[in-house]
C-alpha cells in the first residue's frame, strides 16, 4: 500500500444519524476506487487518540448501507477538546502515515477538525452527519430526513388517538438549538402549535388559540416542542397550558429513537454522494473544508463557515403553521 | 327494518385500540349479511347517553379495515359510572328498539355493560378491544400487537444508538397495572431489563447486572418500564440508577403513540374474527359474553369472568429476561 | 361568497401519488386564508366536465394530509384529449363562475392545462404531483420520495435473503420513459445492477459482472429495472441472464404499490409548500405556470417549460453505480 | 469445553424465514445457560456435510435479534437428499464429537431431521422456522407473521391508489401448496377475493361477483392469489379475467420481499421462545421432536407428525371472505 496515493482514516463522531454507514461505505468504496488507502478508527476522536484503528476494504462495508447506527461507533470525545488530545491524535495520524482524515459528524466534530488543523498537516474534509440538519453549506445534513420521518410517525399515530378528546397532546422532539426536526415534522404532521428556539413562544397564545380551537370543533390538539424551546420541555409546557386553560394533557418525548433506525432514501443518497465526494476532495488535495449537497450539486464549503454561519428554518414553513392548522 | 331480526347499537369505549375500526367493519357487515339492523352511536357511552346514534351500512365501513383509531370515535363516559346515567343510556336503547348492544373496549367498558344489564334487558356482547392484553378469555386482545409492535420499533431505533455509550436508556411503555406491552417488547427488542408491575423490581440489583454487564463488555444496556411499575417512571427508574451508579441516561416516554398506527395484521384478522362473531353472538340470543379468540378457536366468556379473572404474564418470558439478556 | 376574490376549483389528476391529499389541503386552507372561494372536483378532467364538484372548507380537508391516494379521487381522460372535451369543461368552469384552475399532476396533467388555455380564460396553475419525478422546474415531484422509499423497502427485504444463494434477485421499479425511482432506490439500497431507459443497457455486460462479482465472493447480485427499460422488465432481464450465465433468478414486480402509501415527511412539507404556494399564485394573477422547489426556494416555471424540457438523471450517481457497488 | 453436557450444532436451512436470527440467539444463549457447548455450521446441511462449523458464544449472537436473514446463512441442499449424502453428515457431526442437532427451518428441514435419524445417534430438534405456516404442532411458524404484514403493507398501498379506476388489482403473495399468507394477508387487507390452493377457484364466479360489485359502487376490487392456486399465478388470473369481463388489470408479484424484513415482535417472541426451548429440549435428552407453541404453551411434537399432517386454513376465515368483502 506504500505506493497509494493517501492514507487516509474515516470516523464518525458526535451524535449518531442514520445514514452514517452509507457515507462511510461510499468513502471507502470510492477511496479504494481512486487508489487511496482506507483505515477507519472507532468511536470518532478516541479511536485517533488511541490508534484504535484498522483497514478498510469493499468487503468491510458489505451490507451496512441499510443499518442505522455507525459500524465504526461514535462518541463525544472531551479529551480532544484540550490541545494535549490534539496534539496525541496529530501524533498518531503522522506516526501511522495518515494524510488525510474524513470526519462525519457536526459541528462539535467539524470544529475538531478546524482544531486539528494548527497540530496536524494531512488533509481534512467534514461530512455533514447530523440529525439537527444546522449546518450551512448543505441543504440537509445526514440524518435529519430519517429524524423527521421517525417523529412524523409518532404524530401520525397520536393524531389516530387525538379526536374526541379534550385532551392536549404534546410531543417533544430533538432540537437544542434548533427548530428544523420540530418544524418539519410539525408541519408534515398538521400539527396545530411548533414551539422552536428560534422564534418567541408566547404559551398564553397558544392557550388562547388552543380554546378557540375547540371552539371552532376541532377534535385534537398537537404541539410539537423542540427540546431546546426557551418554554421548557413538553411536561413543562403542558403544565403552564393546563394551568392556562384546565385541559389535561399527554406527553411523548422521542428522544434517542430519533438518532436509529434505518436511514431513509434520502438519506443513504446523501451519504453516498458525500462519502464519495469526501473522498475525491481528499485526492484533489483539498483540506479544511465541508462537502455538501445544494440542489443536486457537490459543493464545498469551509468548515469554518460550515460551522460559523448560523442556518435557518424556513420563514415560509413558519408562517404556515397558523395558516393550515385551521 | 321492523322485520330485522334485531336492532344493534356498536360502541367503541375507554383508550383507543388499533383495530377498532376493523371490529366494527366486521360486526356490521356480519351483522347485515345475518339480517340485523345495524347501527353505530358516537364517543362511547356518551352517544348512547346522548342517542347520538347513526344507521350503518356495508358501505359505512368501506375503507376503514386499515385505519387506526375509531370512526365511531371513543372516550372515556364518568356519567355511565352513575345509575343515573345507566337509566338514561337504558331509556335511549329501549326507546330506540335496540335489542343487542356490541361494545369494542376494555375491563372498564365492559364493566358498564355488565352495570347495564340492571338497567336493560337486551343483549350485551363484549369485544376484547384494548392494548393492555389484561383480559381473561381470549389469547390476545384487540390493539395489543400493534402497539407492542410501535414500541419494538423504538426500541429498535434507540439499539442503533445504544452502542458504545456509557449511557443507560429507559423506555417507558404502558401498562398501569399490567406488564404485558413491556414484557412482550422487551423480549422482541431483547431489553437487558423489564420492570413490570407484576413481579418486584429490585433497583439495586438492576444497578449491579448493569455494572456487570459492563465489565463483560455490554455495549448497550435498555431498561423497558412499565409506567406503573412500582419503581416509578422511566425518569425516576433513571435517577435512581444514576445516583447509585453514576451512569448518564436517555429517556423515551412513548406514551399515546401506543394507542394509535395502523393496526397489524394480526390485531384485523383478531378484530375481523370478533367482530363477526359479535354480530352472530346477537344472532344466537346469547348476552352478557365477550368474545375472544383461544388458539384459534372462538369463545365466549362471562363478561363478569372476563373482567374478574387476572391474566397472568407467562412466567416462561419473564425467566428467559435474564437468561437472554447476557 | 360572490365577494370573493376568486373561485377555484382544485383536481387531482393522473396516476396517484402520495401527497396529493396534503397539497389539495394546503391549496383549500391558504386559499380560504386569501379569501378565495375554494372548490373541489372529482376523478379529474373527468369531474370538471360533468360538473362533478363541490365546495372544499377548512373542515373538509382535516385529517387528509398522512393518507395515500386522494380524496379528490384521480383518473385519467381521454376525453379531455379532445377538443370538444375541453370546450366543455371550459364551458362548465364559465358557467360556474370559476376564475382558477389548481391541477394536481404530472405531464398528462400539465399538457391538459395547456390544452385549456385555448378555450378558457381563468387562471391555470399546475402542481407537480407523480411518482415519476420527470418535472423540469422542481427539484422534485410530490410522492417521488415515498415511492423511493417503498421500494427501498423492497429491496432491503430482499437483501436480507439474498445472502449465499446462487441466484440474482430482480426489482421491476416504474418509469416507463424515466429511471428517476430506479436510480434512486437502486443507490440507497446498494443494487448491483440499475437498468433504466436513459443510458444502454449491455446483458452481456451485467452478465460478467455478475459473474466476476462471484468470483470476488459477493454473496448476493441484485438488479434494479425500471418497467420502461430497453432491455424489457424484470422477468425479461431475468430471462436474458439466466441464458447467458445459467443463473437461477427471482423476481418481484413492484406496481401500483409504489403509488399508494402514508406520504413521507420530505412529500408532505413538498405538497404543503406547493399547494399553499398555488393558491398564492391564483391571488397573484398569474396564469400557465407550475409551481416548484428549487433548492428551498418557491419557483414558476411555464408549464409548456415543464413538460417541455427533459430532466436528466443525475450522472453523478449514474458513475458511482459500478464504483460502490463492489 | 470437554464436560459440557452436550455439544450441540445449529443450523438454519430452507428459505429464509424472519425471525431465525432470534431463534439461533435464544438457543445460544440458553444452550450456553445451560452449560452445553453451543456450535453453528452455514448454509444448513451443506455446512454439517462440508464441516464448516464455528463455536457460538453470548457475544456471537449480540444485537441480531432484528435482523431478517439468518447470520449462519440458509441454502437448500440437495445432497442431503442423498443417502451418501447424510452419511457424510453423521459422520462429521460425530467425529466433532456433537450429540445435539438443532435445524431451523420448514418440512424439507425436518424431513432431512428424520432421514438423518437412521445414520447418527445424536438428539435431533426441529424449530420451525417458515413463512408458509403450514407445519403443525404449532399455531404459527416463525416468519409467517412478518411475512403476512409485509404482503398486508402491499396491499394497503395498492387500497390508496385503486378507488375510482375501472381495474382490477392483483397481488401474488408466497404459497405454493398452502393459503395462510394469502388468506391471512387477503382478510387483514379487507380483499375482495383470495385465492388460495385449498379451495376450488372459479374465476367465472370471480368475474361476476367483480362486476356485481361494481354495480354496487364498490370504488375497487383487489384480488389476492397464492402462488401456488391451479389458476395459475396474478398475471394468468389477471389475463383470465380480462378476457372474461374486458377489465384492464394491474399486478404487483412480492415475491422474495416476503422472506425478508425486521421480523415482528410476535415472530421475534415465538423465535426467542422456541429456540430457547430447543435448546431445554436437548437437555431433557429428548430426540425426534419439534418444538411448537400452542395457545401460549410449549409443546414438542414428534417430527414425522408435524410434516406429515396437513394443517389446514380456518374456515370461518374462508367464509368471511365473501361476507365481509361487501
């Protein structure tokens, strides 16, 4: 493998999102295409910090496009959020002969690798692998669709409940810092309220519309609530609307569940297309820098502005949500 | 209709079921194809209380075999709990020429029908329609497979994100006084643990298997809890094993999610069965039953024995738990 | 109502696609919200010439936007292919006081509108609904994606058995003139093989590679045929291999169930957005023109545009067909 | 390993059947509880003849309880058929020095069980483990239930997209010589007609009640067809009934769709119930059985039997067919 035109090592770190394995096959099969050699290190930074490592060949991404999850496992790493993990995982990455380094992940990860840049100089390139769909320089990350679908599912079947009840019922969803799961289920789902961090959630509104909701004969009342919303969680917010207007009230919070599950069309398509397209960037010498899906189109995009430029929801989706929850 | 051998008033009562729907498809059409004039009241015990009734026909029925929740729609009636509204609901059958009453619920609906029969001298046929599968007299109850089925699936979901974590995960199923949902789903989604109200849970003990499971190298650790497992709710089981172990957790709390989705294949073949068999049960002359289904074969029980006898978890799974979780 | 600012009758035409219900939702609920007089027709061109319609409210459109098919209903017809077909329709919108058209469909559809145009002078607006995704102007088609996605389903099933047998396994996908759904679920379910009308399909070629795939020890050879492949459809292609290289084979036609189905998330918000955004273009005045999404952006396109000009498949994924598929 | 009670080998054989991972994890890891030596050989007989064994450990069998396929793999293996065959069998299996024998799979499975008695003097175990459904000693076989809910999701979709059409719809579901997924998948999807190789198909009888039907206004008609009726598969019927009442016609054809799949949690339970008492039963020393649950109870059943009896279809399923099809 000596004469290979890089060595290069593929993790995925952070949260987990469904679609993970498809952009680590396509890395790979596309690596082993151009003449690269692939190594895969696991659970993300603390498989380079601890040369946990090993090759990667066609046949080690047999059969895991269709697996939630990430064969090569993921974590948070706080050892690499301090320059001496840095400076070990650099140590490591040159000892072994890296020179390239394929992240998947978000913007913890992708700021790991701006980090790793001043301790390391092989060639870096992000895959956005997220199901908070926050990153710039893409149109979805990896993961988000699946995400959606998982809490779109759960709306649907609360809404088959729903009728006839006098009942508020309240699914909190994923979402620290961001609204895209939440709106995007919410307004797949017909959900009457979307509480998001990036809009004013104004609870006496929503319990003023909620009655004249009921007033107006509809039979079921959702809200969907981004964890992340400045109202608080789902109990919290059926709490302060029970207290507003005496209706009882029913809670699903999601959690973890939207993190599995296998991954949608979409995004195993995004996957592959940006496991590949990584692995080109890495031949064509490019570093420091996030690949991306805009319309149909690769694009690359800085991981400082992939991380730095905040992305927003939809204006559009966001005035619909009063218009069609009539 | 005044030479229709009988007049008969369907209900669905108490938390939705999938599989409803496809209960009263099958006693309507049954139910026309016998000679008898079928009818559906709305929202339970309230509609008769309310005679908010309609005739229904084979066409009434088209295209709800699929769906989840109740055309006729449910909920729960505090005012059929009183004599009074027992003698209202009595005079709305008896003025109306009802002589059969078919209602699609749990222990508590059929505890109204068994109350009613002080009050009317019709006939009364209970079906097994709840997710709790805590009634006596047929394998499985309407609704239960579905709903075991949606909580698997999230199960499933959070397995794919479980790996590698030093995190314990809790999903919360339902089950106030029953375990069946926890015990079946756990077992499906191979759970470490279930806490159920049906046998003591030992938290201690649950916090030193998980420690040890670490130390074999257990990659994942799911705790299913039944909501009313005496230990509390997911999040309190959750407290609990952090203070004592120190580990990190994620909560999902599935909640409504349970009662509604489209009905699995098993829950329609179960609902048509009954279903029909009501209708022919109102046929025979024979009241105060419900109808269940024993491996395969269709019975009748005492709607007092239905509700009176407890039904027992199979001590069989509830062995293999710790067997199989190693 | 006669002080409204506009009458507009909504249909669904064509072959069904997932999502229609959500767009007619979205149209009736913004139209409503702008003050239109919304209507709706039934089983399309053919309901606007026998005057088959009725008034659409905010409550006729609850609880539609999870379903399959359309409550519209959809056909296709061949008499609105003629002109005196459309002189009467034509005549039945004037003499109903209609002033738009909203038509939920694809080319059939769209070259219907056209057609209109010379004998009506309402306001047309055409809405991307088919499976086919063969659209200029959008970056997709409403129920492309959950179509996509059902037979992934297909194909992942398929995968799980297809392990260790001598055999090669055939998924027969629509697209009579487009491999849109081929080339897609091909790539997100790692098909060996994806026949489809736009590039030229070489037996002999996939003859050898199957078996050289043998050779290097894959354990499963799965071949994706859209229905309008030069080669013929599956059970041909099967045919054609199993002379040339002695396989057994299996196939699995797909059909119609690729039309129905819960329309996926990325369907729902597509159809939500487009069918609000027609509405909004009736207000606007603007006539003979699709609406579409282009990278999150609300587009027109001339309707004579989108029939007119081929979309192509994406040749990026055409390459990695044979790269990632080792 | 030499004082294990019993070495033991596992086999899956037969096509592939949802839920036989479950069933190879349960014997595993109660094998192993028990104190035997658990072993597994690949592709089912051909894996004993070949001796390509491997030792199953806790951890072997981690995180494939919801897998479809089987990880030992599956093949059918016509040298077992022969004497000589067998013979190598035996002799493999007792120069590794194996006492146990425990196949999962369908009749071809456990008669290979029962001819392989007169060679090897080791206990023989049958799990039964296929879609088909048609062994008795037990009320369902592993797989059937996921395979009946993966024809019933075909059937819904095709349900969404077939009202309004002039058509008729077919779906091909597995059965070469037995009706349970059609019968089962046919009530559960509300089919207008099922046929299926136990009852006489009469499709000018069929033709007439399609068109009565239509008369009636029914918006679709949806005929399920086993494999294996005499009229032959969905494209003959289909062809038969155009030529009767000129209707034009659509097919879907699941084919091996049908064998794959997460299996379902009632597939996953009976598996994780059957294997686990497999593996009790070679404990109990007893030989020449198949384990099978009934009504919720364990049973075993002697092999000879559950092959040799003809389990048959419910018949008041089959006369709900034309009740509830109105």
């Amino acid at each position: 493998m000596s004469d290979a035109r890089h060595k290069v090592l593929v993790i995925t770190s952070g949260g987990d999102a469904p679609g993970m394995n498809a952009a680590v096959r396509a890395a790979v099969r596309m690596g082993v295409h151009l003449g690269l050699d692939m190594w895969g290190a696991h659970r993300g930074y603390h498989g380079v910090i601890d040369a946990d490592i090993e090759p990667l060949t066609n046949r080690s991404v047999s059969n895991i496009i269709q697996r939630g999850g990430t064969v090569l496992h993921t974590a948070r790493c706080p050892a690499f959020r301090e320059k001496e993990g840095r400076d070990r995982a650099a140590a490591v990455l040159t000892e072994n002969g890296f020179t390239g380094l394929i992240a998947i992940g978000g913007d913890g990860t992708f700021s790991g690798l701006i980090a790793l840049d001043h301790h390391w100089d092989g060639l870096t390139v992000g895959v956005p692998g997220t199901v908070d769909n926050d990153l710039s320089g893409t149109d979805f990350t990896i993961g988000f669709d699946t995400a959606v679908n998982t809490a779109l599912e759960a709306i649907d079947r609360i809404r088959d409940t729903a009728a006839s009840h006098d009942r508020i019922f309240l699914v909190e969803v994923m979402g620290r810092h961001a609204g895209f799961i939440a709106l995007a289920a919410g307004i797949a789902g017909g959900a009457e309220h979307i509480l998001i961090p990036e809009t004013p959630t104004d609870i006496e509104a929503i319990g003023r519309a909620i009655t004249a909701g009921r007033t107006r004969g509809k039979t079921s009342q959702i809200v969907i609530v981004a964890e992340g919303d400045e109202a608080g969680g789902a109990f919290d917010v059926g709490e302060k609307l029970q207290d507003l207007i005496g209706s009882d009230y029913r809670v699903c919070v999601l959690g973890h569940v939207q993190r599995g599950g296998t991954p949608s069309a979409a995004d195993r398509i995004l996957a592959t297309t940006l496991g590949a397209f990584a692995a080109e960037t890495i031949l064509d010498g490019v570093s420091g820098q996030m690949v991306g899906l805009v319309s149909g189109d690769r694009r690359r995009t800085p991981l400082t502005q992939a991380v730095g430029t905040r992305k927003t929801v939809d204006p559009y989706l966001v005035r619909l949500i009063g218009i069609l929850s009539q």
